[in-house]
C-alpha cells in the first residue's frame, strides 16, 4: 500500500510539473546580423532536431544595424554570440573578456568591390579615391590593409577617402564611391542584381591580399568558462551546431529554404538565399576548430593598423580549445 501510494504521489508531481526530468538547458545565441544563409547551420541545427537532441532547447536572435552582439553578451541577453575576431579582440582589450570557442568560418568573405569604369586596376590606384567602408567594428581590417600599404586614409594628398558606408550598395551605383565594401555572399550580388555586371566590376578579397581576418566566430565570456556545466552546455551546443553546417554543406538549397521559413521580415528572397548559400559552403569549408595559425595571423594584421591599431598588444586568453575538445 505504502509503495502504491508513493507512486501515485510521484505521478501526481511529476504531471503537475513541480518536477520536471532532463529539462532542455537553454541557450541563447545573438546573431551578428539578420536572419539569412550567413547563418544557416545554426537554423538548420535547430530544424533538423540537432539541439533537441542535446537535450539544448536554442533561441536564436537576430542582429541587424542597431544590434551589437558584445553589448548584448555583456547585458546577460545572450550565452554566446557571433562576431569577427577584429571587434571580439577589441572588445577584449576594453575589459569585456570575450574568448572564441569555435570557428565556424575559415575564410574572410570580404572584399572591396570597385567599377572598372574608375580606372582602378589594383591596389596601387586607390589613392586620391573615395572608398565605402562598413564602420561599427568592420573598418578595421581595412585601415589595417590601408596602413600596410601606406595608404593614408585621412583624404589627404596621396591617400584616400574613406565614405561612411551604410548597409546598402547605392555609393558605388550613383557613383558617390569608387569601391565599396562587399561580402562574397551578399552585397557583391546585390550590385550584380541591381544592374552593373561582372565585367564592369573588379573586387579585392582581403584572403587574396594577405589581410584577411577571421569572422563568425562564436564568443563567450571568459568568466563562464570556469563553470563546467556551462563548458558542457557549449560544448553540446558546438557539436549540434557542427553538425548543422555539414547538413547545410551537404544540402545547401534545402538549407537555404529553412533560413527563409525562419525570416520573419520576410525580406530575403529565395535566389539570393541558394546563392548565398552557396558562397557561404566556401567559407565554412575546414571550420570549426580555431586553427591558432589563422588568430596570429589575424592579430598580426590588426597590430599593423598604423598609428591607430585595433589593438595595442598581442592578447592572452582571447581564445580555447576546451569548448571544442569537449564537444570532439
């Protein structure tokens, strides 16, 4: 009678929800910019069942112009965020202690993206230009490339001048701008779209000019990583999220329609989604473990930005392995 009655009581708790077994961790993950391919594996993870299977239940916020991810992991809004290492370390060395966990991207997807009709037929013909750059964290790869090339970008006599981009491509379409900054994946098409063809354009990859740096990392506050539970939590999450850009590898169309069933604005449309896609697959080819040769080489790019750098001094701590080798 005793066991019986025990029995019934636990049934009784348990359905009431006072207790509930193996409840899902949360998790929350800011995004660096709006819903789209860019971010596809996390979309897919979360769609094909990966995070469920974790037992992680994932909210996935997206960014966009007035979003910036350190501020919103400093505010306790999200568990881990995705940044470009050049605003991560810079972050880092103003006293938010971000640390990389994993790095998805492998590649830099950034270029500058200029009219032929300008005359400019390398780097050496910027001076005395007008060049687009995205600012809130983004200029800096550029004014690193520009010091290692002696360009100065204050608009004096030999150097250039640098146009406040917005997150559009209009400068180089009315011709307010020689060269603009571009991804890979989205703005260089958008200037395609928006009428001007390939063979009216020339672009510059930052890879190809030895300045690349790494972007779409995902950070998370250093002080957490003392927590194992919270190391385990990661760790699951990486591993699913791993998993959710191979399927996206492997299913790239498949996996730019989930991104579209997940924009709310409804702003993204299907080409551009399967196009980005695709270019994004070529930046996430060999991610997922910080490779230490790509963060020193991107360290060293940032300490050559001239009188100004990004940062002042090599960092210490700005990056693990512990995340990732739990996860593998």
């Amino acid at each position: 009678m005793k066991k019986l009655f025990a029995g019934v009581v636990a049934a009784l708790v348990l359905g009431s929800g006072l207790v509930t077994a193996n409840a899902a961790d949360k998790v929350t993950i800011q995004l660096k910019w709006v819903t789209q391919a860019q971010f596809a594996g996390y979309f897919v993870a979360q769609n094909q069942g990966f995070y469920k299977a974790e037992n992680l239940d994932v909210t996935i916020l997206p960014g966009g112009p007035d979003v910036a991810p350190p501020q919103v992991i400093a505010g306790g809004g999200a568990d881990v965020i995705i940044d470009w290492m050049p605003a991560a370390l810079a972050s880092r060395e103003k006293g938010l202690k971000l640390v990389n966990i994993a790095q998805p991207f492998k590649r830099s997807g950034l270029m500058l993206t200029c009219r032929k009709d300008t005359g400019i037929k390398s780097p050496d013909d910027f001076r005395g230009r007008t060049l687009g750059v995205w600012f809130y964290g983004n200029e800096y790869p550029f004014l690193s490339w520009m010091s290692q090339l002696g360009i100065p970008t204050d608009g004096s006599a030999g150097g250039v001048t640098v146009l406040k981009q917005g997150f559009n491509v209009d400068p180089i379409l009315q011709k307010q701008a020689d060269c603009i900054s571009t991804m890979t994946y989205n703005e260089y098409w958008q200037v395609i779209d928006a009428g001007l063809g390939a063979d009216e354009l020339i672009t510059y990859k930052y890879e190809d000019q030895g300045v690349a740096t790494l972007e779409d990392g995902l950070y998370v506050l250093e002080k957490n990583l003392n927590d194992s539970a919270f190391v385990d939590k990661m760790a699951r999450f990486v591993r699913a999220s791993m998993k959710g850009w191979q399927w996206a590898a492997n299913n790239p169309d498949a996996a730019a329609d989930i991104v579209l069933e997940n924009d709310e604005t409804g702003a993204q449309t299907q080409k551009h989604q399967r196009r980005m896609m695709g270019e994004i697959n070529k930046l996430a080819k060999g991610g997922g473990k910080l490779n230490p040769d790509d963060y020193e080489r991107t360290v060293a790019t940032l300490l050559a930005g001239g009188s100004d750098p990004v940062i002042s001094k090599a960092p210490s701590g700005a990056w693990t392995h512990k995340v990732w080798d739990a996860a593998f």
